[in-house]
C-alpha cells in the first residue's frame, strides 16, 4: 500500500522527526517523508509531489517560503496545509483554495512570548525606559522629577482589539499589573473571565475615548483591514498609545504617523507594519517614542516545538478522519 506523502523541510525533520514518528507508532501508520530543501532552491520533480498529501509549512521556512509555496502548489493532491503560526488567511492561497484544499494553522504556539513582548513594551514605554537609556549613552545623570513622573501603569484602561489566543494571554498579563482590560471581539455569546468588560466591534468608537492604551491582537480579515483609520485615532484621548501585535494593514499608517508628530499619540509599539521589510526611508524608524521591532514579537525558542505539536494533534485527527481542529 503507498503510503501518503509529507512535504516537509528538511530542518523540520531534524528537529521534530521524532515527534512525529511518535505518532505515526500511536496510529500504527506512517507517512511518506518527502523533504524539501529551501536553502538549496532546487524543485523537487513532478512524481514526488504526486505522493504529496499533506504539507507543513513549519518555522524554519518562514524567510524562504517561496520554493516550499511553489513545490505546494505543484502538489497536485494536496488534500491539507498545515501552517506553523496565527496570521495566515486562505485569500492568500487561491489556488489552493479553489482546489478544496483545507487549511490550518497553530493559534495559542505563540501567544506566550507576544503577550510577555507586549507588556514589555507596555512597560517600557510606560515607565521612562527610553529617557534612562539615551541618558545612559550620553553618560549623563539626569534623574526624572517627580513632577514628570510617569503615571501608575495600575489601574489605566486597556482597550484590546481582538480577545483570542494572543489577546488572551496579553489580557492576563495586563490585569496581573492592576490594568483593566476592555475586550473587543465578535463572539460575546460567552463569557470571557480574561477581560474586565466584553464589547462587539461596533462600540469600538464608544470604547476609545476610555482608552490609556489601544492593543491590536485581532487577525487581518476584510473587516479588520484599515480599521484603526484618522477618525478611530482621533477618538483616543490625547496621551494614548498604541501597540499593533497583529498586521500592519489593520492600521493606517500615515493617519499614526500624522498622530504621533502631533503629540496625540504619546508613544507606541509596532511589530508589524504595511508592508514588510520595513524600507530604510520608512519615518516610522525614527519617530520619537515608538519603539519598532522586525515583526519579531513572537520569539521564543520553544516556539517551533510548540507549533510542531499543533501539526501533530491536527494529523492525529486526520489519519483518524477526525475533524481538523484550527481550520482557517
């Protein structure tokens, strides 16, 4: 009997190779393992992908994905794409798509390590990191007065756009420092314990002027897309900041830039931008009091096995013929 076909890097299965002869021994199956070699950049032939059933675009691909995308789409029958992160929606697989093919993708692998960043940035731009770090290079002693200090981080308004794995775990964090946190989401028929009050996304307008912090956590969808725009910005009272955690294009960008210049907006944290890299002549490098990382929030390096488990979960389920858990 042939067995089903894995396209897999081959870094994946250096690392994770047995994890998942662990469950392929549960099931008493196994499937075929054929591995593509991203750096190396040479197509695998037509009669391997043929054997291609299931493909896992793991960590390792994340900068090299196109040679992997191109092998996938090869695959003639793909029947599933497992994806190692959060942030992928099917419009960015048509072909796929249109061939039935099923997606999913890991929530909760890296909610961890973006929620403690969050709060990192929380901190360090609520508490007066950025002053005591440029006075620290010029070597210059230049204690902040008290009647500049910053306000107590406890008890200020979080406003979180998106209350799912991630938001979860950055409300949590937020609420173990005394914030109170205001959840947005489209599913409120449950009780969410994580937040102090759950709201729809069309009080959002309402919601913002209560806001000393507005967190975006939500995913890219055709409703999120450009969401934060001039006239939500505006609602914001004077002072706030704003950490994006999610996709640049939840924002408009020069409606931000034009509020930080401003003074509006007091200072913020981006992950993650428009368009990504970053150019080099982007004004969001050196604007003052925004601290910006290489969408890069999600680092850990338990990540990758994290994700890995979610892959082997899903393909528990599916040799069983099981429902996928995390379809997109």
């Amino acid at each position: 009997m042939v067995k089903p076909g894995l396209l897999v890097s081959r870094t994946f299965v250096e690392r994770f190779g047995t994890g998942l002869a662990a469950a392929e021994s549960g099931l008493g199956t196994s499937l075929e393992r054929i591995i593509i070699d991203v750096d190396e950049g040479v197509p695998l032939p037509d009669h391997e992908l043929e054997r291609v059933e299931v493909a896992f675009l793991s960590n390792d691909v994340r900068y090299q994905r196109e040679p992997f995308l191109a092998a996938i789409e090869r695959a003639s029958n793909l029947r599933w794409l497992h994806y190692y992160g959060v942030g992928v929606t099917p419009d960015r697989y048509p072909e796929l798509r249109a061939r039935g093919v099923v997606i999913t993708n890991s929530p909760g692998a890296n909610a961890e390590p973006i929620a403690l960043t969050t709060l990192g940035a929380i901190l360090w731009l609520g508490r007066s990191f950025a002053h005591w770090q440029d006075a620290q290079r010029r070597q210059a002693w230049e204690p902040i007065h008290y009647d500049n200090a910053p306000r107590e981080i406890a008890g200020q308004v979080m406003l979180l756009v998106g209350v799912g794995e991630i938001g979860g775990r950055i409300a949590r964090h937020a609420r173990h420092i005394g914030m109170h946190v205001i959840g947005v989401r489209r599913d409120v028929d449950r009780e969410l314990e994580l937040v102090d009050e759950l709201h729809r996304p069309s009080a959002l307008h309402e919601l913002l002027p209560r806001a000393d912090w507005l967190v975006i956590a939500c995913p890219l969808t055709d409703e999120t897309r450009g969401l934060i725009d001039a006239d939500l910005i505006a609602r914001l009272p004077r002072g706030a900041r704003l950490v994006n955690v999610s996709r640049g294009a939840v924002v408009d960008e020069p409606a931000f830039i034009d509020a930080i210049r401003s003074g509006h907006l007091a200072g913020a944290y981006l992950d993650v931008f428009a368009s990504e890299p970053l150019a080099t002549d982007s004004p969001l490098w050196s604007l003052t009091n925004v601290l910006v990382t290489p969408h890069n929030a999600a680092l850990s390096a338990t990540y990758p096995e994290r994700s890995a488990e979610r892959f082997f979960e899903n393909f528990v389920r599916w040799r069983r013929g099981e429902p996928l858990h995390s379809i997109v």
